[in-house]
C-alpha cells in the first residue's frame, strides 16, 4: 500500500534522523547482498561524529540533500551531485519500504536532476537495489565497485538513465535535446 509521502530539501538538523535511516536501510536492507564486514564500513554505528559529517554535507553546495516524511516523521533521503550527473543515495527506512516512499524520493532527484541540466544520470547501485532501480527506468551498463574507504570496496551495478525534460505545454524532450517522433515516443 503506497504511503501519502512529503519530500523537501534537507538541513543540518535532519542529520541524525537520516543517519538513523541510513544505519537500518543498510544493516537490513542490505544485509542479504553483503556481508556484516561490508556493511560495518558501509554505514558505522551513528554517533556524534557521523551526524558531524552529514550536517557539513548537507550544508555543501556540491550535494543536493532532500528527506521524505510520512506524517512528519522521516522515513527516506536522497540525493544527488548534479555537477557528476550522479545520484548519490536514495535510502528508506525498513518500516516503510515497498511503500512508494524510494519512488518519490528518485522521482524528485530526477527533477533536481532536470532543473540542474542533467540528461543522464548515473548512479551506482548497491546489489539489493539493481531492482529497484530497473523497475524506475535505469539500465545496467554493467558490474562495478564502490570504494567505501581506502581499504574497502563493495560491489555494485552502474547504471544510467536518459532523462526525458518537461517542456513548456506539456511536450518532453529527449536526452539528446530532440522531441519524441509525432503519435508517441
């Protein structure tokens, strides 16, 4: 059943919610594509030094940070850099996954995305999340890995999407700048 979700920008004091998110997504998301050495490095026990870290981030100007809340309680984030064409993180609470939550939070970097002049984004996906990723119009362009530190890598799947810009009255236009052919595209 889909969940009625808000989305809206990310701040500083959002940091330690999102850190818990982050925590539970990964240790039980996760945990059946990686191993507990993987997801120890991949998302550390939260403390003060990690809500620290994020609330920087957050504050930066390289990384586009949006929360999606279920009646005002954040349950996802996202982001993205738009300058590397790269979505970043799209992560949900265990409690509310499969609920439509991940889906309006991709949508609305997609839009970020958009607005930022972006027409294919790429995101390096974790290995539970391939699906979810296909199932929102991404495709594999194949098996990689994601260094976490300068110790660990995890393995991952590259994808991309051409993203297809609203115009004005209502038209899209192609990644490539050209319009869909006349009866659909």
């Amino acid at each position: 059943m889909q969940m009625p979700v808000s989305i809206r920008p990310a701040s500083p004091t959002d940091a330690e919610r999102i850190v818990a998110v982050h925590f539970a997504a990964v240790h039980q998301t996760a945990a059946e594509s990686y191993p507990p050495e993987i997801l120890d490095v991949w998302s550390a026990a939260p403390g003060e030094a990690r809500f620290n870290r994020l609330r920087q981030w957050i504050a930066g100007v390289d990384e586009v940070f949006i929360v999606a809340e279920v009646e005002g309680e954040i349950v996802g984030f996202g982001s993205i850099a738009p300058a590397a064409n790269q979505i970043r993180a799209v992560y949900v609470d265990p409690a509310a996954a499969r609920r439509g939550v991940g889906a309006a939070i991709l949508s609305r970097l997609e839009v970020i995305a958009a607005e930022h002049g972006v027409k294919c984004i790429l995101v390096n996906a974790s290995l539970n999340a391939e699906g979810f990723y296909r199932n929102n119009g991404y495709e594999v362009e194949g098996s990689g890995a994601f260094r976490l530190n300068a110790a660990v890598e995890m393995a991952c799947v590259k994808m991309r999407k051409n993203l297809k810009l609203r115009v004005a009255g209502g038209g899209t236009v192609g990644a490539r700048g050209d319009a869909p052919p006349k009866g659909g595209g």
